[in-house]
C-alpha cells in the first residue's frame, strides 16, 4: 500500500488566544513571537490514519509538504512518526496559497510521485479552516474520494471507510486509488519515539521547486488564487458580565439562581 | 455565455421534509437575492423528493429544480457532484449555498473545483457588497481566534453556511412558482463508492443542538462523574450536556457533546459554562447562545468576557447549590 500525506506547518494553534494579533495590513497573521509554529495538527490524524494502515497492511508512507520555510526540526515530524520519506515543496512562489493553488500544487508533485494507492489529507487546516484541499486533490487528479474518516480498513483492494455525518456515521466501500481525508475520531496520533525521532534527525527531506513538478508559477500560490480575502479580524467581545457574588461560594450559587429567575432567563 | 444570474440553494430533506438548514437557507438565500434584485431558486436532489418543491417555494423559491432518481437516494461524492454540475449548468446562478453539512462539505469545494470557481465553507455570514455585487464570504479562521470576509470572482459563488446562522421566512403556502426537473443522466459503472451501512448516533434525551438550555463542562470537571453533576442539572432545566474538546478526548462524556469549531453549533437560550475556559474553538460553537453564564475558578478566564453572568470559584462548591436552588425555585 502506498500511501501519501499532506501535512503543512502551521502557527500553533494551541498558543494562548491573547497572543493572537493580525497584521496591521489586515491580511495575515504575525506569528506569535517565542512560539514555534508545528505541524498542523488535523494533519497529524491523516499521518496517524495512514501509519494505522501501514501497521494493518504494511507499506509505504510518504508525507508532502507545501509552502516556504519551513523548519526541518517541525516538518520531519511525520518521519520521527513512522512515515518513510518526507518531500516538501518549498519555494516562496508557494506563498499566499488559498485552497486551490494549495491543491493545484500537491496535485501535481502526487503526480510525480506517481505511486500511490490511497492519498491522505487532514479535514481542514488549523489556520485557515478552509476544508477543501483534500477535495480539490482528487478532483485534479480525478480520483474518488471520502471526507470525515473516522476509520480506515483495507481489503480486497479496496477501503472502507467509516464516515462522519451530521445523524451518525455511514460505512462507505471505496476503490483504489482514492482520497480520503481524515477526522479527529481517527484517533490520537501517536507520540514520535525516542528510535523514531533518531532515525528523522538523519533523514533529509527531498526538496521540489515549482519547475520540478512543472508547474507555472501563475497557477501557484498568490498568483494562483481564486479566492481574495477582503478583510480579516477579530471579533470583538462585549465584556459586560455581572459577577454574582455572595458570602461564600454556595450563597454565590444561590444568588446566582435567583437571578437568572429574577432576570427572567429560567 | 450566458450570463450567471439569481442565487441556487441546495436543500437537503430530511424524513421526507426539507431539513431545517435548508429552509434556513432559503430566508438567507431570499434576502441575498433581493439585493442583487435577482430571484432565488432552490435545487431538491436525491430520491422520491419532487414533492417537495412547493414547501421550498412556500419558503421563499422562486424557481425550483428537481433531480430526483432512486441512485440519488443515499449522499455520494460521485453522483452528487455531477448532478450539481448539470444543474448549475443549466440555472447558471452567480451564488450558490449550501449548509455546512456532511453533505454541503463534501459537496461544495469539489464541485468548485469542478466549475474552475471557488467555495467558502463553513459561513457565518453572507452578504453582498453593495458597490461590486459580489458575495461577502464571512467565516471563522484560525480556529475562531479570527474571521476572514472573502470574495471570489468567478462564477458561481460558492459558500456553504453554518446551521443557524440564517433565520427561515414564514412559509407563505400561497406562493407560486415554477418546478424544472431534469434528468440526473448518471451512469451507475462510472460510480467508485458504494454506501454499505448508515448508523444514526444514539442519543438519550434532548438532542443537544434542539436544546434550549445547555449545561456544558470543561477540562476543569475533571472526571466522567463530575459530568454527572451537569447531567442532573441539564435535566431539571430540561435541557442537555455539552462539553469543550478534552472531556470528550478523554472519554468523560461521548463525542458527540463536543461544542465548538470542531463539534456541534448550538444556539440555545441559555448556555451554562461550567469550568471551561471559552477558548476561540469552543465559543464559535456557542457564541449564539442568547445568555452565557459562566462558572469558573479563574477570574481571568476568557470565559468572562462572553458571558453575561458569572460566579467565580470551585464549580463543585457552586454547581450543587445552584441546582438545589432551582429546583426549589422551578417548583414554586
């Protein structure tokens, strides 16, 4: 089984709320600063859903990164994890990717890969929760695809797959190759070990400009866009809550219920 | 080529009615075409569904579009899309929503892609601007630390919205207007996924996104017992149990009450937050509620600045007596 990932590096998105700050052009965010960014985190389920299959079915994992910069000790994670090779594309003609310029990318390094049974993404990315690049893959590449997996087995050349919807789940059989992007209820990704970690440190990642996977650089990042933001903010929050106070915490309590009564909330 | 004009909503059905997000849509979806003074049409896709179209058009269609063929009666990426593609084809609309479903994400950036346009998923907002007419695509981004407003200039645009976020019209039975149906023309051999089962979550009492009260707890809550405490109070409020992201990592409570970017979206009444921070990714999922109550430890907690009133300290010291209280008060 053949298997690629599509990781990214992110600004930590667990990083305290407060040191969230835009930049003044109103079109991106300042990375916050003492915090190193990370692997994407819905990024994470999709490798752990592809290492789960390799320890079910054996075979190869290759993680793909796309954009600029990125800092070899962050996006060998998916190594340290298990994955067998890391290729990143980095170029800065990556930058300012909305989902299609994304998808066009990876697309076509998958296609220079050539190789491949089932193709793995995250459902969303933690920093633009755009939700489509996955989608966009395997349209490019005219693949069938499931979204929302909260399971992946192999047999008989094919995937079933256990997808998340609104009511449930449903259990969808799928032919390979295919997309399938992966939830959180895939399961907690696993911890790099002390081996693995060792092994990723020796590892280097094979490296593609634009011109290695062919492609124009108007079809790539900002350049290839097909989404403008026209504002980015914050929201503002009101602020105006009444602390209910009492003699002690149980008297608190109490008041607080005759309040919400008083108020005609209850 | 023809011009694109009017605004298209997918409507999803539901136990043989139009599911509650897709009449949301269509009050959306009614105003959004008012101002660009064009008219709204709804799509019905799936299986036995042509009997709904006068509800969509008591709800605010102008026009209705029927695609109903039995291999359309179980959502797949590979039937869906292509019929969506005929129909925008054919209705050619310069907007295009859907709900923020397993459907509506599955669907929107693939048929995108399909159209060479874009989507935005995930909305809270629609509107258009009054100087270029375009679509104003309002969503939350960075796990709700942030929102982005974006626009596209390709044809149609796409946006699937959040449940709630739009408001139904009074469904008017009076209202008239015109029903297309076309031909879905699907090739069963070119279909790659076949759906084996669908299992419905099981829940006990009031689900939580219909619930006008919701007792949600945090990290601080400690255990799956602490959870009982909400349980209870939830049921004497007749309403149900929510929870941030690590009570349900940890197995304290199912999956299925995450609230949040992440979990469910619910816009009830009153929201009790009982020792949970209020980071960005749980408030997108509650922000809604008409009344946040806060009880939390830490006085500095982000949860204070949502709420409109809050008790400060241990949630074990304050939780009993509060139900206690209520329960006292409620029976007058």
């Amino acid at each position: 089984m053949n298997m690629i990932v599509c990781v990214k590096q992110v600004i930590d998105p667990e990083a305290p709320p407060a040191s969230f700050k835009i930049d003044p052009s109103g079109n991106k965010v300042v990375p916050p600063a003492g915090v190193s960014p990370v692997v994407d985190p819905y990024a994470e389920y999709a490798v752990e859903a592809a290492l789960k299959i390799k320890d079910a079915s054996g075979g190869k994992v290759t993680a793909l990164s796309l954009g600029s910069n990125q800092l070899r000790d962050i996006v060998k994670k998916p190594l340290a994890m298990g994955a067998d090779e890391l290729i990143l594309l980095e170029d800065e003609a990556f930058d300012g990717s909305d989902s299609w310029s994304t998808a066009y990318g990876l697309a076509m390094a998958i296609k220079k890969i050539g190789e491949y049974d089932i193709i793995l993404c995250g459902r969303e990315a933690s920093d633009w929760n755009a939700g489509q690049v996955g989608s966009g893959i395997a349209e490019i590449l005219g693949l069938p695809s499931v979204t929302l997996a909260e399971k992946i087995d192999i047999s008989d050349g094919k995937a079933k797959v256990q997808r998340k919807t609104d009511e449930g789940y449903e259990v969808i059989e799928i032919s390979l190759p295919c997309l399938i992007t992966a939830s959180n209820e895939i399961g907690e990704p696993r911890y790099p070990t002390i081996k693995g970690i060792m092994a990723a440190k020796k590892k280097e990642p094979v490296v593609w400009k634009p011109a290695d996977i062919g492609v124009d650089a108007a079809q790539i990042g900002a350049s290839g866009r097909h989404t403008k933001l026209a504002k980015l903010f914050q929201p503002v929050r009101e602020g105006k809550c009444e602390i209910v106070e009492g003699e002690g915490l149980e008297e608190a309590a109490v008041n607080l219920a005759v309040k919400l009564r008083e108020v005609k909330v209850l | 080529m023809a011009e694109n004009k009017g605004v298209l909503v997918l409507c999803e059905t539901k136990e043989g009615k139009l599911a509650s997000i897709s009449t949301e849509l269509l009050g959306g979806g009614s105003k959004l075409a008012k101002d660009l003074g064009q008219e709204l049409a709804a799509v019905l896709v799936g299986s036995g569904v042509s009997n709904l179209a006068q509800e969509a058009i008591a709800y605010g269609a102008d026009k209705v579009y029927v695609v109903d063929d039995p291999l359309l009666k179980d959502y797949q990426t590979d039937t869906y899309v292509p019929v969506m593609e005929k129909v925008a084809k054919q209705a050619i609309p310069q907007v295009l929503i859907m709900g923020q479903t397993s459907i509506g994400r599955d669907l929107a950036p693939r048929l995108a892609f399909r159209l060479n346009t874009a989507a935005s998923l995930g909305c809270l907002e629609l509107a258009i601007d009054p100087d270029s007419k375009l679509l104003l695509q309002t969503k939350p981004v960075y796990g709700g630390n942030a929102q982005a407003v974006f626009t596209t200039e390709s044809f149609p645009q796409i946006a699937t919205v959040r449940p709630k976020a739009m408001a139904p019209l009074a469904p008017d039975q009076s209202r008239k207007g015109e029903v297309i149906k076309i031909d879905a023309g699907l090739d069963a051999s070119a279909v790659r996924t076949k759906v084996l089962e669908k299992v419905p979550e099981e829940v006990a009492g009031i689900k939580l996104e219909d619930a006008e009260v919701v007792v949600s707890g945090g990290r601080g809550i400690g255990s799956a017992e602490g959870f009982q405490q909400l349980e209870e109070l939830a049921k004497l409020l007749k309403g149900a149990v929510g929870a941030t992201r690590p009570p349900c990592d940890n197995g304290w409570v199912p999956a299925g009450a995450q609230v949040g970017l992440t979990g469910k979206i619910v816009t009830p009444e009153l929201y009790i937050a009982v020792a949970l921070s209020g980071s960005s990714q749980h408030m997108s999922g509650c922000s809604s509620a008409k009344t946040i109550v806060a009880i939390n430890k830490d006085p500095e907690a982000n949860i204070f600045r949502e709420a409109r009133f809050g008790v400060v300290g241990d949630w074990k010291k304050i939780v009993p007596a509060f139900t206690e209280k209520l329960k006292e008060l409620l029976a007058k």
